[in-house]
C-alpha cells in the first residue's frame, strides 16, 4: 500500500467568515498486487565496425508473450477529513470518502477460492518487446536499453469494488454513524469490464569498465569490474515508478568462473538499497543469483522490501 497526504490551516466548506478556521487532511492511498510471467525470446548481435576509439557495438531484441494471473489495482482514490468549530467547544468532522479499486484474476484466486496451481490459465495476456544497444568506446562498455514496451489485456473474473461517501458528523460515537462509515469503507463490489494495464517500461543507461582500465583506480585489486546504471521508469504500472533511480555496483572474480556482486542504489521512490549477490558462470551456461535489500537481514524491523532474483542462461 502507498499513501501520500497533506495537512493544512484553512477554512472549512462554508462561506461563513465568523467561523474558525478548520484543520484539514486529505489522504490519497492505494492498493496495489501483481502477478505475472513472461516468455522470452531474444536475438542479438554484433555490428561490424572499423577501427578507431569505436571499438565494438552490439544490438538486441527480445519479444515476449506475457500472461497475467491476477491484478488489483486503485484507479480512484480521495479521501478528506475536516475539523471545523460551530460553537464554543463544539466541532462538527466533514468526511469525504470516494475509491474504486479494479481487479482481475485467475479461477483460484476469485471468492470462491480453489487449489493453486503452477500453470493456471492467464485471466489476462499481452505482449512486450526489449530493445538494447552496447558499445565498447576505448574499454568503457556503455549501454541503452527500453525493456517492456507493451501492455496486458485483462479479461477473466472482473470485478470492482467503489465507495462514494460525503457527510457531516456531529456524534462519532453513535451507532449510526459508525455503521455509515463502515459501510461507505467496505463500499460495494460488482462486476467489472475488461481493460489493460502498461507493462513497467523503463529505461536504462549503463557505463561499466574494469578497474585496470582507470589510472586512478590501479590500487585496486585487478579485474575488478564497477558498474554506474541510470533508471527512469516510463511509467506508473505494475510497481513501476517515474522516480529515477541511480546504481553503483562492483563485481570481482576470485576464481574465474565465480563472480561475486554488490550494489547500492538510491531512489526509484524506495530510498537506498544494498544488494549482494554471486554467480556461477561457465562456457555454455551461467547462473546468478542476487539479493536485494541486505540490511533487512540485520535490522529485520528496519525495512519492508526483501527481493531475490535468481537466472540461467544458456548458450548455444
């Protein structure tokens, strides 16, 4: 869940001058859940360059078939509370409360529940593409790349829940008054109609290049890769953010085929992260496997994101 909210002093909804000044809150959140997969396809290849600072240039596509299993997503959200005085001592709470929240999702996931399943059948399915392009410039490997460009077409168990509720209240206690303020949170529910969501588009730029390569990094330990990454999500869906996000990662191999990686990276709308990792990399397959958000496991209290990524890649 994400919420924003602001507070502020001014006047209530009245054109009443006499009156005090109300305290003000209007509160924006959001549910948010996603689960889906990908299959992926990707070619690429190298482009034939002369010689010069230019050295070598890489191009790829990937095209991917995506199904989705379920989604929840908030498409409306507002809520207000105001404190505004009538009398000496007095107080009357103006509420607004306005929401409407859209899902979609496999068979076992809807009320009536059922056993799940590892390959169940998508309640939505879409396309997207990869595209990317490498160049080596004088032993600096820079890179650009635009992953997920599509969307998913949801249209199986549709349902929406939505709430519009405005009223003014003068007995917080009364039983009547609770029951109205339930009823407008726990809203209704009904069916919903098929729509799409955008796939987390985002762009990356990269610059990455080997200690050995840089006079004023010679003291390190030789081989040692370092890393710089640019992220900027083109849009807002699937846990996508717009905040740009910068990475600092390193890679060192004690033994040839075992790289060990860590990062930090600050921004993306989750503040700073730490993540580890290692991998198993040989000639005709690799494995890697990360962690991102370390200190949660030293200050377990301390954080509210734990991410493991795991990858095989084979080659033929």
């Amino acid at each position: 869940m994400v919420a924003e909210g602001s507070s502020t002093r001014d006047r209530g909804p009245t054109t009443d001058h006499r009156r005090s000044p109300a305290v003000q809150s209007t509160v924006r959140a959001g549910v948010g859940a996603w689960w889906w997969r990908e299959y992926n396809l990707s070619f690429g290849m190298q482009i034939p360059l002369g010689k010069g600072s230019l050295r070598q240039m890489y191009a790829g596509i990937g095209l991917k078939l995506v199904h989705g299993f379920g989604v929840a997503e908030t498409v409306q959200s507002h809520g207000l509370l105001a404190n505004e005085r009538t009398g000496i001592n007095q107080y009357v709470a103006l509420v607004e409360l306005d929401y409407r929240v859209r899902r979609s999702g496999t068979a076992f996931l809807g009320e009536s529940g059922g056993n799940f399943e590892t390959f169940p059948a998508p309640a939505g399915s879409g396309f997207g593409v990869d595209l990317g392009v490498a160049a080596n410039l004088d032993g600096v490997l820079a890179t650009l790349s635009i992953t997920d460009i599509g969307s998913i077409r949801w249209t199986e168990n549709l349902s929406e829940s939505f709430s519009s509720y405005a009223g003014i209240i003068t007995d917080p206690f009364s039983e009547a008054t609770k029951d109205s303020i339930e009823k407008a949170i726990e809203g209704q529910t009904a069916p919903g109609s098929a729509f799409s969501t955008s796939l987390p588009t985002r762009l990356r730029i990269g610059f990455s290049f080997l200690s050995d390569s840089v006079r004023a990094l010679r003291g390190f330990p030789s081989g040692l890769l370092l890393a710089f990454d640019y992220t900027q999500g083109l849009t807002n869906s699937l846990n996508n953010t717009t905040t740009p996000r910068f990475s600092l990662g390193v890679e060192y191999r004690p033994i040839f085929f075992l790289p060990l990686r860590s990062g930090v990276s600050v921004g993306g709308g989750t503040g700073v992260r730490w993540a580890a990792g290692f991998g198993l990399d040989f000639h005709y397959a690799s494995f890697d496997l990360g962690l991102e958000n370390v200190l949660l496991l030293f200050d377990p209290s301390g954080y509210d994101m734990l991410s493991v990524g795991a990858g095989l890649t084979i080659r033929l």
